[in-house]
C-alpha cells in the first residue's frame, strides 16, 4: 500500500485534519490489528465479575476469544480459549462457574487454573507427550488497576500502570465512589453493533461539541422535566467543562453534571423522595474524602478514554464501554454498568435507569449516537474527492483553556493512533 500521510497536524496554522481513507480503507485495519490492537492493553473485565473461584466469563478481545476466570486458588487469569490439542473453543458458555473446561471435540480437560488434567486415552501417545506442556495458554500480558483488567498480546508492553499514566487518576474517582473502594459490575451487558468505523466511537465518546444539535430530542426532554439546560448562544454544551490529555493517546473531558449523576447528585431527576438519601451519601464522601474531593466526585460528569477502545462514562450512570473492528465499516460494542458494591436497592435501581434509558442502545443517547456515526461512515464513502476531516477545534487555544467542546481530546486520540501506525 502506498505510504499516504494520514494527519495534517500544523500547530502554526491551528490545523488538524485526519484523512479520511483511514476510516474506510480495509488495508488501514489490518495494519490497526497488527500495530494497535496487538500492542496496546487492551480491556478484559471487572474483578466483580470474577469473584468466587471457578467464576469466568468468555470474551472477545482484540481478536481473539479470551477465558476471563479465577481458579480455585484464587488467582484471576486470561486464557486463550483455544485447546491445546487442535484448537476448538474450550469453553462455548458466555459466562458461568467451573471446576474444568472440557473441550467437546475430543474430550481433553483442563481445571480452571489452566492445567490439563485429563486426555482420553493417553496411552496412545508417546514417551514425549507431556501434559504439563498442554495446558491452557494465559496471554502474553495480563494485570490490573484497581481491580480493572487489561491484556496485552504483545510481550514487550510498557507496565499497564505506565502505560494507564494520567488515566489513573480518573479511575480512581470512579473507585472514591465506593464508600468500601469495592465497585461491581451490575448483571446485564448491552450488545450492539454499528456500521462505522470503530474510531469514530472513540471519537464520539469524547466529543461535547456534538451534544446539543445531535442529542436535541433529550436536552428537550430535560428542559420539558424542568432540569436546568440553559442553552447557550451557539447551541453549544449547557455547562461548559474542559478536555484533557492524559498521556499515551488517552484523554477525557469534565463538565459540570446537570442532569444528576450517581451518589449525591440525582436530584433533580430522580425527585424529592430520595433526599434524605442522596444528603446522606454526601455527607459519608464529604467525611471520607474531604469537602474538595467529594464536590469532584459528586458534581462532576467525566467521559475518560482510555486508547484505544475502553469509554468510561462517569456521567448519570457508571459505564464500561469496549468496542472492536469486525471491519472497518463495523464495529461491536458491549457495555456494562458499574456502581458501589454495597449501594442501596434504590441507588441501584436509578444507575440501571440511567444506564438503560441514556446510555443503552434504546435509549436517549446511543440510538442518536449510532445514527451520527452511521451516517458520517456514508458520507465519508466521498472520501477520494473530499479527502480530508477538519478536528482543529481549539487549537489555536493552550491545552489548560480547552473546553470540552473543543477538539484537543480528539486529537490526542488521533496523535497515537498516527504514532502507532507511522512507527515501523
Ligand atoms: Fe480439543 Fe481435540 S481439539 S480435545
Ligand atoms: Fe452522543
């Protein structure tokens, strides 16, 4: 394939366009497979998820078919799923609890700590058949923040504590919401699919200046319920925040929340009853956490990035988003919500509320959302005549005034992803 410039980055002029062939060319993806999603750390899953021994999940990541599980001697581990003996699935469940994965096609056993335990009739094989050597394949990489679980299939990875670098700091506040610090994946995934590119999702995710005009319908809703969406000239954000780079292509934006968010600001959706509950929720951040800290966790919204593919919406709801490329014109995406382990019955029942009626593929948000994306991926077909995307939002801006309207989070996004996809 010829070698295009995919980024005009131009600091002098306040330019950056991103050529567009990148989201519609199959060669782009296979060159994103190899250079991106085989190199970075990439999300696996919650440690909730796993938490009694013989738990697993099955999962898609990167690519490859993944067992997420905990032996029975307590550690938690990634395996391909993939026997050792002519490569079937061992596991065929979403998710459940298991002493042994046994593989259909031929019966070979494997216990949940990996090791291969059984092979029907084994003595056909020779003197050199050793079974220590056959157990299940852990991935290359394999760690975790602050119970968050990534992978990484390439060997030579930076430490994922080096690699996270300032997105940390955005994780821990998800986790100071947690009066115990233990958070919980909520049963329930949502699944869905989009024709577009995956890297718009990264994009989108991110992106406040698309707020007002695409999501019209809810902002109307909002205002209809008497929430506070005072509508700024320009249709832009109703409050405004800022973006940031996080190091690594990661970044996030912040904004002042209003349309209530989890533990101490549900109000005013969620109506008068919960008040006694949601002040004391305030006072147990405020007391833990001190009155700066807990202003931050209460009454800000975040949107985090973590490159390429792991959305964390610390908005009305806590959510986990993971996407992947099936081609470059569509992508799957699985989402879970994630609250406080101990939250009360009603806590819990308005994070799903929210997560299943703004976050969810039916709900106020995301159907607006796929339909942006969807049609940006159909215009985009233009890309041989119309070559170039504008991003430069901002930028003539310092990176400490961006606004979350502005475009510099993109742009770290598209920074690394150039980097990766330039570096030989
Ligand atoms: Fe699994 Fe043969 S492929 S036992
Ligand atoms: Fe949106």
């Amino acid at each position: 394939m010829e070698a295009r410039q995919y980024i005009i980055d131009d600091s002098d002029k306040g330019m950056f366009k991103v050529h567009r062939s990148v989201l519609v060319q199959p060669e782009i993806l296979t060159q994103e497979r190899k250079k991106i999603f085989d190199r970075c750390w990439l999300y696996v899953g919650h440690v909730s998820e796993v938490k009694q021994p013989g738990d697993f999940k099955t999962r898609n990541v990167g690519g490859r078919p993944i067992i997420f599980t905990r032996g029975s001697d307590g550690e938690v581990r990634a395996f391909l799923n993939s026997c050792t003996h002519r490569g079937t699935l061992v596991c065929r469940e979403r998710q459940g609890n298991a002493k042994s994965f046994q593989c259909f096609y031929h019966a070979w056993t494997f216990n949940n700590c990996g090791e291969l335990v059984a092979v029907p009739g084994q003595d056909a094989y020779g003197q050199n058949f050793d079974k220590r050597e056959l157990g299940l394949r852990s991935v290359p990489r394999f760690d975790h923040y602050k119970g968050f679980y990534f992978l990484s299939f390439d060997k030579s990875a930076v430490s994922l504590d080096e690699y996270l670098a300032g997105a940390k700091e955005y994780l821990d506040l998800i986790v100071d919401q947690s009066p115990t610090g233990e958070l919980q994946i909520i049963q329930g995934t949502q699944e869905y699919d989009m024709l577009g590119n995956w890297k718009l999702l990264s994009e989108n995710s991110f992106d406040d200046y698309h707020v007002a005009p695409t999501h019209i319908t809810y902002l109307e809703y909002l205002k209809d319920s008497g929430v506070d969406v005072s509508m700024p000239k320009g249709l832009l954000m109703p409050k405004h925040g800022f973006g940031k780079s996080l190091g690594n292509g990661h970044a996030m934006i912040e904004n002042e929340t209003y349309r209530g968010r989890p533990i101490a600001r549900w109000m005013p959706m969620y109506g008068e009853e919960a008040k006694e509950e949601i002040a004391q929720i305030r006072r147990e951040l405020t007391q833990r956490l001190g009155e700066q800290r807990a202003m931050r966790v209460a009454e800000t919204n975040r949107n985090l990035l973590i490159f390429p593919n792991l959305v964390i919406n610390d908005g009305s709801s806590v959510t986990v988003r993971t996407y992947f490329p099936v081609t470059e014109k569509h992508m799957k995406i699985t989402a879970w919500a994630i609250g406080p382990t101990d939250e009360s019955p009603r806590a819990r029942a308005r994070r799903l509320d929210s997560f299943l009626t703004f976050y969810g593929p039916g709900g106020f948000a995301t159907p607006d959302d796929v339909e942006a994306l969807e049609v940006v991926q159909q215009g985009i077909a233009t890309w041989q005549e119309l070559e170039w995307s504008d991003l430069s939002r901002g930028m003539m801006k310092k990176d400490e005034d961006q606004l979350n309207t502005d475009e510099l989070h993109l742009r770290t996004f598209w920074r690394r992803w150039n980097e990766l996809m330039t570096k030989e």
